[in-house]
C-alpha cells in the first residue's frame, strides 16, 4: 500500500512550500561547485526556483530589490488614493479606485515572491515602517492638482512599465511571474493617465496651464525612477551577470525619454528641458543634467511628502490592528469549536 | 516566530475544461478569508470561474536535489515516444 499515509511519508525527500522554512539549515554557502552550476544555469537563461541552491548575495540582493518593489506599490497607492474622493465624474472616481486597488495587488504578488526567498512578510512591512526599507523616490512629491493624477500614470506608470518589462525575463521564477502579472495591468494604468492629460491639453487655458504645471514637476523625478546613472550603478554588472536586471539604467532612461518626448509633442506640452535635442546621429534626444543632488536628498528620506507618507503608511497599520487580531481569534474559536 | 497570518496558495482555472493552475499566493487566518483575498488578489479581471486555495505547508514537492534521479531515467525510454517506431509511408492513419 504505497500511498498510506506514514509509508508515504518515507518517498517524501523534501517539503516545499513557498512559506518559510523556519529550520533551513545553512547551506554549504559559498561552495564553489554550486556556484559554478548556478552561474551556469542563469548564463542558459534558466529560471531559479525557491528551493534551488542559490548564492546567498543573489538571495539578499533579489530579497532587496523585491520587497522594495513591494513597498513602492504599496507607498504608491498614497499620492493618489489623496485624489478619489475629489475625482472630477464618477468615471475617472472609478477607474482611479480600480487603479489604486491594482497596486495593492501589486505589492501583494511582490511580497509573495519576495517571502520565498526567506524573509517573512511581517519582517519586510516592519523594515518600511521603521524606515529600514526604500521605496521608490517617486512616491516622496505630492499630488497637488488633479493634473498629478494624470502625470502620474502617464509618466511614473510609464517609466515603471520600462523597468518591469525586462523583468519579466529575470532569472528569479517568482519574481519574473509575478512582473507578467504586473505589466498586463500596468498599461490600463498608463493609458488612463494619459487620457487625463489629453482631456487637460485640449480643455480651458487654465486646464492646460495645470498639465503643463504637473509635467513640469514629475518630468524630472520621472527620469530619477531609473535610478543612478550607470557609472554610479556599482552592483549593475552582477545584477545584468544574474540576470536581475536585464538593462543599464541609463539605457532605459533613454529609452523612456525617446518614446515620451513624442507623446508631449501630441498633448502640445513643453518638456521643462532647455537642453532636451533630437540627436539624428544616435537615433534619440540628448537630455540635461539631472538633478543628482535631489535624488540622493529623496533617497536620504528627504522628500517633500517622505514623513507623510510613512506616518500614513504606520497609522494604517495601527489602525487596522484591530481587524487583524479579530480575524485570528475567530479563526481560533472557530478551530476551538470544531474540536469540541 | 512570525505572527503573519499563515499562507495559503491560489489555483485558478481560467475556464470550463481547463485545470486550475497555481498563480501565487495569499495570507489568511482561514480558508475563506484566503478565498476572499484570492479572489480580490488574482481574479480583478475575469481571470478565472473557479479557485482553490490550500495550505502551503500541505503541499509536498519534489526536492530539486533530486530532479536528475527522478527524471532523467525517462530521457532514455525514447520507444515511450510514438515518433520512436519506423512505419512505411504507405500505410495510411497510423
């Protein structure tokens, strides 16, 4: 009788679960074999799953870069979620909460994937609030108008979509799963902004005057949201080596400008750079210095809105402490009964 | 020891006919709670009509140590393959 339950368990070689193992014996880290194989198997394009032998750099840089991830779709919802009750129909107050609620989702199908490498999802939420953890730059400007919103997604979703297609390819399975999720709802994101700017652009004087307003103040962090430029970007040739990032950042930024430039153009906005010139020779635009300074300011938690951001994000949890404890006590009353 | 909610991971089966198949996972103090949040966390667009969700620390898998002995001795059985075996081209709906 091979399938009984405590013979089976004889056939049983290992558990696997994508929830901590909270007795995962240390692996013999850094033996040169493993390493070998595993440098071997990102090179062929393979994909790396949870209970693979993986390098314990490669663990905590994807654990960093994940959870930041995360954290940057959860932070994310804040600057808009300021605008749902001030949506201006009840069509853009629906597709506003629709969006908001997909980077919940968002930052749900991250941290899952960031919990199969080992760190629990209380440890990562614990290390945002206490301020341990980054997330995106971006999040730290405010929303002044309801042009922000529509900059928002056409400029912070748009850069964020040039970050996370090539990460569908990355060498991690969770992560690369989770980002095709993430890119087929990021587009609905983009193009909803985007129609916000055209509504603006073809509207009043004083309605373009608020487009041209909010692209001149997200542009720029915009172009900040690919990171440091690439001589300033240490760990980039380990990560493109393990396949964790797939382009330069300069390279995306690149990227971005050249094909959002154009969509300006059509809106007849002025992108706020004096410096900004098609260059024939490399097929796209020669752009200005960007303000490194400042990015490294927003960084530091100096953001305009950084503090705000983070007392909400805290209060939200406090807030709800409530609803989580009584949701375990049903459950164990509910357990209680059962047994009796 | 963490005081997460235990985890629970979500199949869906994305139409009549089709098996469920694994997208990722939820936290939740009980099977309904996870469905609820499956169903807020994976289905926002008519992805599925149908979801499972079960305990993570139910499910048993194979080791990935251990992939070669379980599976390579079926790379060597090529006759289980129907293009293995030689039929002349003239006999017809083989």
């Amino acid at each position: 009788m091979p399938f009984e339950p405590e013979h089976r368990r004889r056939y049983i070689i290992h558990m696997y679960t994508t929830e901590l193992q909270k007795s995962a014996k240390i692996e013999n880290l850094e033996d040169p074999k493993l390493l070998e194989a595993f440098e071997a198997r990102v090179a062929a394009d393979e994909f790396i799953e949870p209970k693979d032998w993986m390098p314990e750099a490669y663990r905590r840089t994807l654990t960093r870069q994940i959870s930041q991830h995360a954290h940057s779709e959860i932070v994310g919802m804040l600057p808009e979620g300021n605008w749902i009750t001030r949506a201006p129909s009840l069509r853009r107050k629906a597709i506003l909460l629709a969006k908001v609620q997909d980077e919940a989702g968002h930052g749900l199908y991250l941290y899952c994937a960031a919990e199969t490498l080992g760190t629990s999802r209380e440890q990562m939420i614990e290390a945002l609030h206490s301020g341990k953890a980054k997330y995106s730059t971006i999040f730290n400007y405010p929303t002044l108008t309801w042009a922000d919103i529509g900059a928002i997604g056409w400029l912070v979703d748009g850069a964020a979509i040039m970050n996370q297609v090539p990460l569908q390819r990355t060498s991690y399975g969770p992560y690369a799963r989770a980002m095709v999720r993430v890119c087929k709802e990021e587009s609905f994101h983009q193009r909803q902004g985007y129609e916000i700017m055209i509504a603006l652009a073809n509207g009043t004087a004083e309605q373009k005057r608020m487009a041209q307003d909010a692209f001149n103040r997200w542009w720029w962090p915009s172009l900040m949201m690919f990171g440091p430029p690439d001589e300033n970007s240490p760990n980039t040739a380990q990560s493109m080596r393990w396949r964790i990032k797939r382009e330069t950042n300069d390279e995306l930024r690149q990227k971005f400008v050249d094909i959002t430039v154009p969509q300006a153009d059509f809106l007849s906005l002025t992108v706020p750079d004096p410096q900004l010139k098609w260059n024939e020779e490399k097929g796209g635009y020669d752009f200005g210095e960007i303000d490194w300074e400042e990015f490294y300011a927003v960084v530091r938690g100096e953001g305009p809105v950084a503090k705000e951001r983070m007392k909400a994000r805290r209060d939200a949890w406090q807030d709800g402490a409530w609803v989580r404890e009584a949701a375990a006590v049903h459950e164990e009353k509910r357990r209680a009964r059962k047994a009796a | 020891m963490s005081s997460d909610w235990p985890l629970w991971e979500v199949f869906v089966r994305s139409k009549g006919g089709l098996s469920h198949r694994h997208v990722g996972s939820v936290h939740a103090p009980d099977a309904e709670l996870a469905l609820a949040h499956a169903r807020d966390t994976y289905t926002r667009r008519l992805e599925g009509v149908s979801l499972w969700v079960v305990p993570s620390a139910d499910i048993v898998a194979s080791n990935p140590e251990q992939a070669g002995e379980l599976f390579e001795p079926a790379q060597s059985k090529i006759y289980r393959h129907p293009t293995f075996y030689d039929i002349p081209d003239e006999v017809k709906h083989i």
